[in-house]
C-alpha cells in the first residue's frame, strides 16, 4: 500500500495556534464593527483558536460577550480570552471533551450561572483523520470523528433550547468537503454533510419559534486544524479559484452576518466560504 500523503492517521493531539508560521489572520485591520451584537452572549465550541478564535473576537468587536469551549489548548484559549477582554467584553473559558453529553450540559449550565441567559450557540469544534481508503478508516478514528463532530450538535442544542427565544440563533460549521467530498476524509466529509443536513432540519423545527438556524461551510483555511493534519502545506488551497488558502478573518464576517438582525429572513441555510468553488446547497 502507498504511504498516506497525509499526516495523522492516528490519533494526535489538537494543532496549536501560537506554534503556527505565520501566524494566522483572526481579524481584519478593516473590519469595522458597528454594535450588531451588543450585549449578545455567545457560546462558542472550539473557540480557543482557528475559526473559533476570529468568531469570538468579531463577536466581541460586535458588543457580545462570549464563552469558548476548547479540548486542552490552554494558552490558545487564554489569547483569545485577551483579545475578547481588548474590547471590553467577557469571556468565559470552559475546558473539556464534547464527546461527554455531561460536560455539555454543565457547559450551558456554566453559560447561565455566569451570565444569566444566551442567545448565539456556535458548534464550530471538529476533528478529522486522514485515510487515503476506506479500509484505512480505523474504527478507533471513525467513532471519535462522529462523537466529536456531529453528537455534540445534538448535545448542545438540548441543553441550550430551553433558554434561547426567539430572535436567538444556532450556527453550525459545516465544510466544502460535505458538498463535494474529499478522496482522503471519507468519515470527517460525512460528518459534516450530517451536520449541513442537521442544519436545514433543526431550521424547520425551530422556524415557527422565530429561532434560526444557519451554517458556514469554509474551504481551506489557515488553523491549527490544518498544519496539524496535512504534510504539503505548500499546496494547501492552491487548487481554490482564487489559487490560496483563506485566513479566518474571511470566515469570522460571515458567522456575525448569521447571528445578527441583518440575516432576519435567513434560515435552513449555508454560506460557503472557499474561494470561489461552486457547490450546491
Ligand atoms: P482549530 O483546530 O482551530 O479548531 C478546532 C477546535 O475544536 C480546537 O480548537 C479544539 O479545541 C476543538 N475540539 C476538537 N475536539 C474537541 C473535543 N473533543 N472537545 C472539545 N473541543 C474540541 O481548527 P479550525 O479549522 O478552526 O476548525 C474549526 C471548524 O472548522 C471545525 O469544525 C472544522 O472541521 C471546520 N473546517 C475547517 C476548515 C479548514 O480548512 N480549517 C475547513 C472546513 C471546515
Ligand atoms: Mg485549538
């Protein structure tokens, strides 16, 4: 069998953002905020860095305050604790596996001891294995891939839904991969296509009690998820139609757009963030 041209067919530990070169882009120095947010409280899953991190600083540009739920990147979740703080906002740090349906919960019961009541839940954590055929799926890989990216939606959802009311919003990120499929994520591509699909279906539960539902479905974009998977950084998202990989500060715009009164008549849908690749809904 050819060697993998990928990196973590075993189990790793998540990718670090302050050991990434170059560092990644969390915010435009253009970005202008304008108080779509404000005294908003957001949850945010893997929160700590990557998209997570440009979400929750956006968010807090936006007036909100957040909580980020993050596996064991302490000095990521720290950082972007400080930038939230920069802006005069709160941010609570809630470290733990949302593969443990009680750790969720307390999570949301966390939210609400600290800060009263929520209104954005973002399920952005993920994890992916690479595995260039379908027997090199292991077993070990393909459960931990369903438990940490598609269960916790379901998790997360049932503790927060009793607490959200309308004008409150889910937004749940999703990836190009479950629209075009991938030749070395056959489990992570079919997690997320599980949570595009959640998405539209959690809308029209949700429609009638004025609480919508979106997602984000990025390319390639430049985490700690990606340095720590992929060998051939070089390449990584050349073969978009804008030839590069994005940075989350391209991805952070579109998940305010979500959360705020601007996307009003918005639901059941996603927005594709990946350079210029066409793909169905
Ligand atoms: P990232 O590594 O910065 O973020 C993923 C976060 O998930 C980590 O910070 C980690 O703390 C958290 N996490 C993972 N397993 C967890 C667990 N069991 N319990 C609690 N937290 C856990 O990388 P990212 O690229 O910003 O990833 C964010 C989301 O974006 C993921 O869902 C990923 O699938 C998705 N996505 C990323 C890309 C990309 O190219 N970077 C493309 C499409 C979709
Ligand atoms: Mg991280």
């Amino acid at each position: 069998m050819k060697p993998s041209k990928f990196k973590n067919q075993k189990q790793e530990k998540p990718g670090i953002e302050s050991e990434m070169t170059p560092k990644p882009e969390y915010i435009s120095k253009k970005y202008k905020a304008s108080g779509k947010l404000k005294n908003k409280i957001a949850v945010i899953t893997g929160g700590d860095s990557g998209i997570g991190r440009s979400i929750a600083v956006h968010y807090a540009h936006e007036g909100a305050d957040i909580a980020i739920i993050y596996l064991s990147e302490n000095k990521d979740a720290k950082e972007t604790k400080k930038l939230v703080e920069a802006q005069n906002r709160k941010c609570l740090l809630l470290k733990g596996d949302i593969t443990d349906e009680k750790f969720c919960k307390k999570c949301i019961d966390d939210v609400l001891k600290e800060y009263g009541h929520m209104n954005i839940i973002i399920n952005n954590a993920g994890t992916h294995f690479n595995a260039d055929t379908p027997t090199e799926v292991t077993t070990e890989n393909l459960k931990k891939t369903f438990e940490t990216n598609i269960y916790p939606l379901f998790y997360f959802v049932k503790a927060a839904l009793p607490h959200l009311k309308k004008g409150d919003t889910i937004i749940n990120t999703s990836s190009v991969t479950a629209n075009r499929g991938s030749d070395h994520l056959l489990d992570y591509s079919s997690t997320k296509g599980a949570i595009s699909t959640f998405t539209k279906s959690l809308a029209t539960m949700l429609a009638k009690k004025g609480i919508r539902v979106n997602g984000v479905a990025p390319g390639p974009i430049w985490t700690p998820l990606i340095v720590s998977s992929f060998d051939d950084l070089e390449k990584f998202g050349k073969d978009t139609p804008m030839g590069r990989a994005g940075q989350p500060s391209e991805v952070g715009p579109a998940y305010v757009f979500l959360a705020s009164q601007d996307s009003s008549y918005i639901t059941g849908q996603m927005i594709h963030v990946n350079g210029g690749e066409i793909v169905g809904s």
